[in-house]
C-alpha cells in the first residue's frame, strides 16, 4: 500500500522542495536540482517547522491581545 508514497522534504543545499521517496527515509538522497547530498529526515524538518508554528501563533496571539487592549482603550478614553 506504501508504493509511490512521497514526503516533501526542502534541500539544505538549494532549498528547494524535494519529494523523496518514503523508501529514501533516513539514507542519504541526492538533490535532483543542485545535486547536493543530504541524510532525508523528515522527523526533525516537521519538528522545527512545528515549533515556527507555534512561535508564530503566539506572536499573533500576542499582537491580537495588545490591539484588543489598545482599541477598548481608545474607546474608553
Ligand atoms: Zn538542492
């Protein structure tokens, strides 16, 4: 059922977008575009695209709590 199944993993090298092979999981690949060579890890790129995530939400939420603040503020002033 796993044949033909792809993740999409960004070269180090290049930083383009790479569909590796599910298959190629933890080997090194080489990048069909500069042709650099990598170790295909695709835990540790989720994990930190995670994190931006979450460092992103919270920024929003923080900017959407102060604007919240600013504009009751005005109204009441
Ligand atoms: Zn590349």
């Amino acid at each position: 059922m796993a044949t033909g199944t792809y993740f999409i993993r960004s070269c180090p090298t290049c930083g383009r977008t790479l569909e590796i092979r599910v298959e190629l999981l933890n080997r090194q690949v080489e990048c069909s575009h500069c042709h650099g060579t990598f170790v295909a890890t695709e835990i540790e790129e989720r994990s930190i695209s995670d994190l931006r995530i979450e460092q992103a939400l919270a920024r929003t939420q923080q900017f959407l709590d102060s604007s919240h603040a600013e504009s009751a503020a005005g109204k009441l002033g």
